[in-house]
C-alpha cells in the first residue's frame, strides 16, 4: 500500500509488494497466472444505458437522453478485481447498476458465466442474485436501521434459502462477523450504534452470507476514514484470496486502485478510453485523459510534488444529454486534432493487453 495510508493503532499493518528476483510483484505474477488460466465471468459487451429526459406533466414526452453509459466492452476473469474509474458522472456506478440489475440497459450483453442478465426473466435474475451481490458506496444508508445486524445479514439466507435453519443462520452470522473482523456480540446492536468502518464490515459480511462469486464494490471505501480505508482493503484482499472472489472495484481513488486491482479501466462520459494491467496504466499510461488523472494524484513528499509538472485538464465535462461528436474527449485534449471531432476512435490494443481509445497515439 501506498505510503499515504496509515492503519489505527492494532489494525493489521498496510502490506507492501515483494519483488521476486526477476523484478515483478506478487500482482504482476498472479496477473500473468489468471491472463493464462483463468476463465471469463463476466462479458460486457456494448453496453448502453440511456436514461430518457421528459418534459410535460399531464402527457410526458421524451426529449432528450442521458447518455450515462455509452457502448462499453470489457471483461473480468475469474478471480480478478477490475478496477473501474474515472470522475464523477463517467457512468462507473450506472455499470455496476446494469450488472446488477438495477438499472436495465438500454441495449447490449451482459454475460455472467454464460447467461445474458439482460435477457432473463424475473425468476431466473432473482437466481442468480445469490451469485452476484453488491458493496454500497454508504455504509448507513445501505443498512435497515430498524433491524439489528445479526437480522441484516440472516435476511438474504431467508430470502435465498441457503440456511433454512434459525441455529444455522445463527451460526452463519457469527462466523460472518468474526471472519469480517467483528465481535459476535454485534449481532444484537443496531447500525446507529456502530462506526462507519465497522457498518462497512456489515456491509461485506451481508455479501458474503449467500457465498457469491462475484462482488460488485461500487466506491466502498471513499465514504471511510483513510486509517479505516486501510483496513477494508486489507480485509477484501484477504477475503479476495480465501473465497476466490471476483471484484468489480468501482472508485475514484487511484492509489487505492493500485493497490488491490488487477486490471484498471478509465472511464469518461460514458465511454471506457484505457483499459490495461495495473501496473501497466501506471507506469505506461497512453490517453491523454488516463495521463491526466495519474498527473492529479499528489505525491505525499511536498519536495518531489513542487518540483513535478502539472498536466491541467482545459474547459469543463460536458452534458451526457449532449456528447461532444467523435472522440468524447476531444474538446479538452492537448492532442486533439481536426479528425478527433469527427470520428469515433477504434479501442485498439496498443500494447499487449493494453487498450487505448484514441486515433492520434
């Protein structure tokens, strides 16, 4: 973990990458490993989630659309965390949306291991719910406060009938609890009576309850304080490991990303523009737009930070009711050129497993 976080006094220290002889991480290693081996998930391909803009109170007609998300492609293989970021209002929580089913896309495929989400019906999504479950960003609001946790996190075995038996959502619960750094004692208070780090571990322990397979983090960690943020990393990491979870990691905190991701894709208005291996982006980053996120990181030494050139984005985010035409970004990109007005650039692999959306690079 990076040096700008600091765990509480207790809390299980922050982990630094070990290099092996050849000079790669353990996550360079375990990339390449799952690149080889591991099978896809999850499919998105093409997806769209338009959302109508109405005007008129007795007979409402459309006028407009939202372009939240914009025709996007990628992949998440068994066992990865994909890291999903961009500012806000680039669409990454309206994709979580759509694989959850929450939203229903507009157009597109949403593949989980072979089945097209968007296509089934009723009965056959609330079946594969169990598979597929979510970390929301508030850690309060996400919780009932009229019931206790031991109750929240009983409730989807109750609804999925994974453990019929009262003793043995009781014990579920505890182990839960336990294994999520939490007293089993908590079972009988109420979220109000608990610190925000601590509703988060709620919050993951509800996820895991059904034994999914993929989790949805959509920016579970940025409502935390950063000594707490260093502890739920930790514990999704940990978790990642035990369960061979697969993540969708949604956030806007790059060093974060860094840490737990395998694989990063940058999202702006809509549209994923750079989609590459973690340390790839990092240390090789193509889009203009990707090189200007990295530039807006501070650097925690204030020596090395006043030294450094800033790459400062001109001109403001336009409306995703009305997109720029061609290459989204062209409007406020130092390499735009005639051409980048006009036509949609190709997601081209630049580098091995290094996809850039740009026609100038």
């Amino acid at each position: 973990m990076t040096a700008a976080y600091v765990t509480e006094p207790g809390a299980a220290p922050a982990r630094a990458a070990v290099r092996s002889e050849d000079g790669t991480s353990p996550r360079e290693r375990d990339t390449e490993r799952r690149t080889v081996t591991a099978p896809d998930l999850i499919t998105v391909h093409d997806l769209k989630m338009h959302f109508p803009v109405t005007e008129g109170a007795l007979v409402p007609r459309v006028v407009a659309h939202v372009k939240a998300v914009d025709g996007i492609s990628f992949t998440i293989r068994k066992g990865e965390t994909l890291g999903l970021v961009g500012e806000s209002g680039c669409g990454k929580t309206t994709t979580g949306r759509c694989i959850l089913r929450l939203e229903l896309a507009t157009a597109g495929e949403i593949l989980f291991d072979g089945n097209n989400l968007i296509e089934l019906d009723r009965k056959s999504m609330n079946a594969l719910r169990q598979k597929i479950q979510v970390i929301f960003q508030d850690p309060y609001s996400s919780l009932n406060p009229r019931m206790k946790i031991g109750e929240i996190i009983a409730e989807p075995m109750q609804v999925h009938r994974t453990e019929p038996d009262r003793a043995a959502r009781a014990a579920r619960v505890t182990e839960l609890l336990r294994l999520c750094g939490l007293d089993p004692k908590f079972a009988d208070r109420y979220p109000h009576e608990m610190s925000g780090g601590q509703r988060q571990r709620v919050g993951i322990a509800r996820a895991l309850s059904v034994r999914p397979e993929f989790i949805i983090c959509d920016e579970a960690i940025s409502a935390l304080d950063v000594s707490i943020q260093a502890q739920i990393i930790n514990l999704l990491e940990d978790l990642r490991d035990e369960f061979n979870l697969t993540y969708l990691f949604i956030a806007h905190d790059l060093s974060v990303v860094r840490h737990l991701c395998h694989r990063v894709a940058v999202m702006y208005l809509g549209k994923i523009v750079e989609l590459a291996e973690c340390d790839e982006l990092y240390n090789n980053p193509m889009h203009p737009y990707t090189q200007a996120l990295l530039a807006a990181v501070p650097v925690p030494d204030p020596e090395v930070e006043r030294r450094r050139a800033h790459q400062i984005v001109k001109g403001e985010v336009p409306s995703p009711m009305n997109p720029p035409s061609g290459c989204v970004f062209h409007p406020r990109c130092r390499l735009a050129v005639e051409d980048c007005a006009r036509a949609v650039p190709e997601f081209r692999e630049l580098r091995l497993g290094h996809w850039v959306a740009c026609s100038v690079i």
